[in-house]
C-alpha cells in the first residue's frame, strides 16, 4: 500500500498511523468512490456548493440564523485565513468545543481548508476528559464557543472563542479577513479528522479518517440510503462532535446542496415543534426520541418528514412500526462506528425489515464471523466484521490489532444474518453502554466513582431501560462508615456529574457488600448484567 505525498507539513498524524499490515482492506468498487489523488474535502463541499448551485442557497441555519452558501463560505475562509495567521500550518490539530451551530460548521470547514485536522469535542466534556483527548493528539490551539472556554483553560493551549461579540472573539478576527483562501492542496489520504471514541478500557481511542473518507459516507449511505435532494432541510440531535452527527447534519446536506438547521439541544418534544416550523424534510435522532414524540400529543408533526434516520442504538420493531403507521413513511435504521466514520448497514423504503437493521450499505461489504475468524452460516449468531471504502486506523494505539483481524474491521456487536441477507442485532461483544444514542464506557464512569472518598469499589453495566434502550448501572461497595440511603445515590449521582459529561452519569446505583470475581480478580460483569436485566442469578455466590 502506497499513500500519496502528503501536503502536511506537520506529519504527526501520518507518523501515527498504524502500519499498513495492520490496516483493514479498503474496497473503492463503486464508480462514485473513484477520487482523485489530491482532494479537499471542504473544497468539494462548499465552494463545490457554490458552483453547482449558486451562493443564495440557504445553507445552515439556527433558530435565530440562516447562512447562505456564499455567507458560508466566505466565513469558512475568513476562519481559513485567521488559522494561517495565527500560525496553524497543514497537519497541526485544531480542537473544536462547541455545540451545533453555524459557526462550529464554519470552524470545521475552515479547518479543513487551511490542511489542518480537525478534532470536535462536545462542551459537555470535563477537563480531566478532555486531557485525555488533549494529550493523545497534542492540539496547537483550540476553537471554542464563547460560552465554553473554562475547562480548555487548564491547558497550555491558545484558545480563540467564537460567537461572542467581543474585539478578539473570531468573528471580529474574520471581519478583518479576505473572503476567498485558497485551499490547501490536501492528498485525498491525508487525515482530515481525528474523531474520539471511548473503549473498554475508559481511555479514549483517536479514529484517523482521511479527505477521501468524509467523501465516501455521503457517496454511500447518504446517496443510496438517505437519498437527499436540494431542497431538503436536515435536522437533528447528535452532535457534530459524533460521526453520526458530523455526516448526518453537515456532510450529507452540504454534499447535495440541502440546507441543515443546526440546534445546540432538543428534548424529544422540542424537536418535533422545530420539524414542523421549519418544515424539516430529514432528521437524524435516535430511537429513544422517535418513540417520546410518537407516544405524545405532538406525534402529528413528524408528518412533514421525507426521510427519518435513526442509529446509535438497537431500533425496535415497534417504534418503526409506528413510525410508518403516523407517517407512511419507514424509518432508516442503521448501524455504524467512529471507526468506520459512518452508517455501513441500514434499509430504507420497501427493504425495511422491522426488527432488522438492515443489509449492507452498497459501497461496503459485511459478514459474520466466529472467535477464529471464520464465517458462519445465516441463522448462527457472531461477530459482525465489515470492510469498504472508510475503516479503522488507530491514532498510535495498539488496540487496533483488537479491531482489525486479518483486514476486517470488528464492529464489536453481534449479528445475525439471515438467508436474504439481513442483519439482525443481538448485542455489543464489549462492555460499551448505549443509551439514547450516547456510548458510554462502563470502566470510564467507574474511573469517576473511585474518586469519591465513600466508593471502596464499583462496577458499572448496561440496564435495559424502556425508554433509553440502556441506562448506566452501578453496583457499589461502600467505605467503611458509608452509609447507604437515598441521600448517598444522590450524592454519588451529582459526583459523577460533576467530573464527566452529564450523560453518563449511574441512573440506578445500587449499593453491595462485595463485586462478583472470577479467581484472577477480574469483575464478572455479565452476573452483574444479569442482576441489572433482573434475571435470576445462577447457583453460586451472589454478588452481594
């Protein structure tokens, strides 16, 4: 395998890439993914934009704000430029902490174009969360909302706010700044994004995607799956610190020319009111939200949609069910990864299975393999493996030999695939906890609860939860002088909420004498998931 010359000169990102033995097979068999060598993906998305379709377009929108493509572009390379002055060159790592707004899409495209990399976070993170991200990709400085500077500051890290309308905040930078860059000439294999997702372990893994990368999810889950057109307007939850969220409610829209209304948060009811006055056309959200809106009064206002996507968690047959009945329209499942930057198995329209995800996204190829590797016959439940045009390169980090075997990317899930090829969800292979659409790492949380002088020692499980798909469960033993009690599980609660994003903080703790162990010391954590599912435990010594 041969990259292209780099136009990088910082090369701290090619320096870290895994070796090419240990790289997952890429696969370019559809016309649509044939790239050229030297690509920018944000010149392909914007000022491609502007060419096709012209600089009136509306573009990104807010409640209280709407860009056009020729506003979104001209900021894009005012950020572009400001970057360059202040000394970013190609290759250097650009933070960004925010929540979605217009001016986090500009931050992002103006990274790219300036050759940068950019690494999105989401504001809720805390410091020591962020240190952990600060210190694996070494960042030169960090663009934040103006609302959300306080924990970068506990970095040796120059901080530019945006939004804000002070003399230093970017925007007034901008002003200062011509209107047209010209696009660093970037290899179509040169990192573009450094996006985080947290393992097993609690310590944050940098997935690598390339130009060409960003690119290839729209060439093939958006173009065949999602299918938009350019007077769509998208909408939705995920963060574009997510992958979910960067391809859904940026890349997808600014790759056909459709306009995306970006929303800083939305609770289920809230979300529905911005479809119907804005007169979304796609959104992306996950289960948990669909099933909150279809079960409440506002149900008729998902009747404007054209498209509906849902990930992040296992969809059920229900919910899609009674989506199409308020609709007429199927919901689009998907499963994809940080990893594999996007969606790779999904259905739309009359390939809709309910209570299957789906089948193979074109452009990608699945299978489900046993502990050896080996394919198993349909109906045999294993492990799902994938390959395609996007794949897992660990930054520097040699769990990546965990998610690539021989040159297939190991989602971590467990699948079954059906004779008309089908896949069905069975469960994650790991100790990773999905709830309404956020993955948390059990071992993460419990990393926060040690602090707390009252916790001896804890373990943390998925519970199945209605209405989330899971919540964060945890099993505690107690300091000795601890008492146990309400007043403790709040306090344990407020704890973690203050060291970690709010998200992941124990919806159910439960307080135990000891934790279930096998003779090495290690945590048996699937008794503990049995107790949390309240199933009965089997013959033995009990957790508590």
């Amino acid at each position: 395998m041969r990259l292209q010359p780099s136009a990088h000169v910082d090369t701290f990102c090619r320096d870290h890439l895994p070796p090419f033995g240990q790289w997952p097979g890429l696969r370019f068999e559809l016309p649509e993914l044939q790239y050229p060598d030297r690509l920018n993906a944000a010149t392909r998305l914007i000022d491609g934009a502007v060419t096709r379709w012209g600089a009136q377009r509306r573009a990104v929108l807010s409640p209280g704000t709407s860009w056009t493509y020729g506003e979104l572009l001209a900021r894009a390379n005012q950020v572009a430029g400001e970057l360059t002055a202040l000394g970013v060159v190609p290759g250097n790592r650009v933070l960004l902490r925010g929540p979605n707004t217009p001016w986090l899409a500009a931050c992002w495209l103006g990274v790219l174009k300036a050759g940068a990399v950019a690494v999105t976070t989401m504001p809720m993170l805390r410091a020591h969360e962020l240190a952990k991200i600060v210190e694996a990709c070494a960042p030169t400085l960090a663009l934040s909302d103006h609302r959300y500077p306080a924990e970068l500051r506990a970095f040796d890290l120059p901080i530019v706010t945006y939004g804000g309308d002070g003399p230093d905040d970017l925007a007034a930078r901008c002003r200062a700044r011509p209107a047209v860059f010209e696009d660093v000439d970037t290899a179509a294999d040169d990192v573009a994004i450094l996006a985080f997702t947290s393992g097993t372990t609690g310590a944050p893994k940098a997935t690598m995607h390339f130009h060409r990368d960003l690119l290839a999810v729209a060439d093939t889950f958006s173009r065949h799956l999602v299918k938009p057109e350019p007077e769509d307007l998208f909408c939705g939850t995920p963060p574009l610190a997510f992958t979910f969220g960067l391809g859904g409610l940026l890349v997808f829209p600014l790759h056909a020319g459709a306009a995306t209304l970006l929303v800083e948060r939305a609770t289920p009811a809230e979300l529905a009111d911005l479809v119907a006055e804005h007169g979304v056309s796609v959104l992306f959200t996950a289960p948990t939200a669909y099933r909150a809106i279809l079960t409440s009064d506002r149900r008729p206002l998902l009747a404007g949609l054209r498209r509906a996507v849902s990930a992040g968690e296992a969809l059920p047959a229900s919910v899609a069910t009674d989506f199409h009945d308020a609709t007429g329209h199927w919901l689009i499942d998907g499963i994809g990864s940080t990893e594999m930057l996007h969606v790779f198995i999904s259905a739309a329209d009359e390939d809709v299975r309910p209570g299957a995800t789906g089948r193979v996204v074109p452009g990608y190829h699945a299978r489900i393999v046993d502990a050896e590797g080996k394919p198993v016959p349909d109906g045999t439940a294993g492990r799902l493996a994938v390959q395609g045009p996007t794949g897992c390169r660990y930054l520097a980090d040699d769990r990546q030999t965990v998610f690539v075997e021989d040159g297939w990317n190991l989602t971590g899930d467990t699948y079954v695939r059906d004779t008309e090829g089908y896949f069905h969800y069975r469960a994650r292979s790991d100790d990773m906890i999905v709830s309404s659409g956020y993955n948390i790492s059990g071992p993460e949380v419990e990393e926060v609860l040690l602090r707390h002088p009252a916790v001896l020692d804890c373990a943390v499980v998925a519970a199945p939860d209605e209405a989330r798909g899971s919540v964060v469960a945890a099993y505690v033993v107690l300091a000795e002088g601890a008492e146990t009690g309400p007043a403790t599980v709040t306090e344990l609660q407020d704890f973690a909420k203050s060291l970690a994003a709010p998200y992941k903080y124990p919806r159910r703790v439960e307080f135990v004498t000891d934790l279930p162990r096998n003779p090495s010391g290690k945590v048996q954590r699937y008794l503990l998931r049995r107790r949390a599912a309240g199933e009965p435990e089997p013959a033995g010594p009990a957790p508590a």
